[in-house]
C-alpha cells in the first residue's frame, strides 16, 4: 500500500508495495458494498423529511420528526462505531442489514405518527452503523493508490439518496399517501436484498485483524480473497519510502486536539449547512417544494462528485478549504438576496445549485478526512465521537431555528459556515496532509496501520 507523502507519487517510489498492488474482484465487491451502503444512509436520513406528509403532525411535533434524522443516526454511530472495534468490520455490517429490513417492513405498515417515528428510527439506527463503518472501513481495505478516489466515489452514492427519494416520492404520491409509504418502504427492502448478496463476497478488513493481533486470522483472509501476488501487500502495512515515512511523522506529530477540532468542525458545518437548506427550508418556509429540493440537491451534488475519480491528485487540505469558503459566501449570497428569491422560484434554484455545487466539494473531503486520521484500533471509536458530536449540534440547530423568519434562518446559516471555514483553515495550516496518494501512514501516522 502506498505510502506516499504529500506529494504526488513519484516515479522513484514505484518499487514500492503500491506499484504492484493491482485492483481486485474482492475490491469491486468492496467498492460496490460501499456505495449501495451510502445510498442507503441517505435515503434512511431524507425519509423523515418526506414522512412528514403522511400524516397530520402538529408544528412541534414537525421539529421532533425532523430532528428524528440526526438524533437515531448519532445514536447508531454512537453504539455500532465503538462495536466495530470491538466485534469486527464485517459483522456490524449484517447487524445493519437486518435492522433496514425490519424498518422497512415497519414503514410498510405505519399509518400513524407513532409508529412512523418507530419505524424511522429502526434504519436511522441502522444507517448511523453502516455510515461509521463505511468511513472506517474503506480506508482500511481498498487498494492505496485509488484510496481517496473509491471513499470519494462511494460518499458520492450518499447523493443518489435525496433524488432516489424524491423520484419515489413523487411517483408513489400518484397513487395516495398509502402508495407513497409503500414505494419508500419498497426502495429499502429491495437495495438491502442486493447489499446482502453482494457483502457475502466480502471480508475482514485485514489492517483490523492485524490491530487487534489476530495474525493468523488477517493471513487466512488475505490469501483467500486477494491473488498470490497480492498477499504480501494485503497482510501487512506498507514498506516505507524515506517520502512515506516523513509524511508519517508529520501526521503522527498533528494535535489531537486539531484532529478532533478540524474533523467536528467541518462535518457539523456540512451536515448542518446542507441540511438546514434541505431538510429543513422546505417544511419550515417552502412546504410545497420539499421533494424538488432534494431532487435540485441530489442531482447537483451527484455530477460534482463524479470529479472524484481525480481525488487522489488533489491535495485534501486544499479542498476541504475551497469547499467550505464557496459554501460561506453563497450562503451570504442566499441570506442576502432571501427577499427576491422568495418570489423567484428560478433565482431560488439557481443559488440552490451553486451552493450544491460547493456543498459536494465540502463534503467529499470532510467526509473523507474524518475517517482517514485516526490509528486502526480506534479508527471507529474517533470516527464515532466526531460524527456523534457534529450531528449533535446539527440537531440543536433544527430546533433553535424552529421559530426564525426566513431572513434569520439564512443568516445562521451564514454563522454555521463560518464555523467550517474556521477549521478549515486551521487544518490546512497545520494538518497533515491526506490526499495525493498518501497511504493510511502518511494520513493517520503510524498508528495507521
């Protein structure tokens, strides 16, 4: 596995275990899992947001299904990301499997507030455990010179779950609420029989057998699922190169406190900057626009990460910067102009798409960057803390802007990406760098093994 620094791979380093670790029928199974698993995230956390139609729901009660999202996600996160530590990789994703298929026969049948907040919070559980492992296990078992561009394209599925959902919507709504429920509860049935099929074809991360000392175990996997060739490389860390192993000590030698700061900052700016403006905006001030804005979001964000198959070019501190500025000047843009596009549907979708725009750039490599900075033995642990304190205060903002005017409402917005700016640009002063090519060691130090 590469391990590069935070240069581009140079022609010199080609003897090195990246030259010769080649792409695999268990890396597209891998792969695949991954991101049918991210669609499957985003459709769990968008269902809410559609499932306030299904019945009468007092404003209060709005805000609770609404915050529903967050709150049953950071609670999987927060029980299944320590578990994968603990149990193993592989395992937590089965234990996800089943509580999507149980939550969507349970929607099926929901024909009450109640029980749909029931049912919604069986697949937010289970989408929490499935997004912490994800973001932990990618990095661990996908090849490390296509490591950035595979955990970008795979975090680009999450994208497919707003429009997804808004085309089921819309096509199930012809036919009642009751067709409707049934065409939601359908799409997770269906997508979690396939992820079934395709996640018996894949194994252990090998790098957590290792951390955990279970040698034996890691060289079992490696030589029945990877080419001979391929053995060495799977079962072990990778060789230093003088480059790699100075990148290595500069991430080992980036604070705690930085890592923890940077990874909260800009996944709570992320997740509340894009879900203020898609989740929340549409109930709370454009109610009959809901399903359109998440079509807008889905389908803008989804062509922007198609520049992913570039991402082991890019530098990720440089990114996750342009990413984060362009979201904090359009939301000013937006808050600016909120009297003129109240009136203008056109103008409204307009900054939509350019905040989208920014908004995929952001959440690619803030997504990305949480999961790649921490040693493997705690990997889903840290993983956890960030996403369960971001989201958090994620849901803290929904129900502190319950009762703001449209021009409040914006203007947070603003603050909230001033917040990811902030950490942003301290990460890109004294990070570590992660992108162009650098293997786990040169991301998360030696600890990254």
């Amino acid at each position: 596995m590469n391990g590069d620094s935070g240069r581009r791979p140079a022609a010199s380093h080609s003897q090195g275990p990246a030259a010769v670790e080649r792409w695999t029928a268990t890396d597209s199974w891998n792969f695949a899992s991954f991101f049918l698993g991210m669609f499957l995230v985003s459709y769990a956390f968008g269902t809410a947001t559609i499932a306030t139609s299904w019945v009468h729901v007092p404003v209060v009660g709005r805000s609770l299904l609404l915050s529903w999202s967050p709150l049953w996600q950071i609670l999987g996160i927060a029980v299944l990301g320590p578990l994968a530590d603990r149990m193993g990789r592989r395992p937590v994703f089965f234990i996800t499997l089943g509580l999507y298929a149980a939550g969507g026969v349970g929607i099926i049948f929901s024909s009450s507030y109640h029980l749909i907040l029931i049912s919604l919070a069986v697949v937010l559980f289970a989408s929490g455990g499935e997004l912490n492992g994800i973001l932990v296990t990618s990095h661990e078992v996908m090849p490390a010179r296509h490591r950035g561009k595979t955990m970008m394209l795979a975090i680009n599925a999450a994208n497919l779950g707003p429009l997804i959902l808004a085309a089921v919507s819309l096509l199930g709504g012809r036919h009642g609420i009751e067709g409707e429920r049934l065409a939601v509860a359908s799409a997770f049935l269906f997508a979690s029989v396939c992820l079934l099929l395709i996640r018996l074809h894949t194994p252990e991360s090998v790098r957590w057998l290792r951390s955990r000392g279970r040698n034996r175990e890691a060289d079992a996997v490696a030589r029945r699922h990877y080419s001979q060739e391929q053995v060495r490389d799977r079962q072990r860390p990778e060789e230093e190169t003088a480059g790699a192993a100075a990148a290595a000590l500069v991430a080992a030698s980036t604070p705690l406190g930085l890592r923890l700061f940077a990874t909260c900052a800009t996944i709570f700016a992320g997740t509340a900057g894009y879900g203020l403006m898609t989740y929340v905006l549409g109930p709370d001030h454009l109610p009959k626009l809901s399903p359109q804005i998440l079509m807008v979001a889905g389908i803008t964000e989804l062509l922007v990460g198609l520049f992913a198959f570039w991402a082991d070019r890019w530098s990720r501190k440089l990114t996750l910067l342009v990413g984060h500025v362009g979201c904090f000047a359009t939301s000013i843009a937006i808050a600016i102009l909120a009297p003129a596009w109240r009136d203008s549907i056109g103008l409204f979708f307009a900054l939509l798409v350019v905040l989208n725009i920014f908004l995929a750039i952001e959440f690619l490599a803030s997504t990305t960057l949480q999961g790649e900075v921490w040693e493997t033995r705690r990997r889903g642990s840290y993983t956890a803390i960030v996403r369960f304190v971001s989201v958090g205060l994620y849901i803290a903002t929904i129900y502190l802007t319950q009762g703001f005017s449209l021009a409040a409402f914006t203007w947070f917005a603003v603050l909230v990406w001033a917040i990811g700016v902030s950490a942003a640009l301290a990460w890109y002063w004294r990070g570590a760098e992660t992108g162009r090519g650098a293997g786990l060691n040169a991301a998360a130090g030696p600890g990254g093994l």
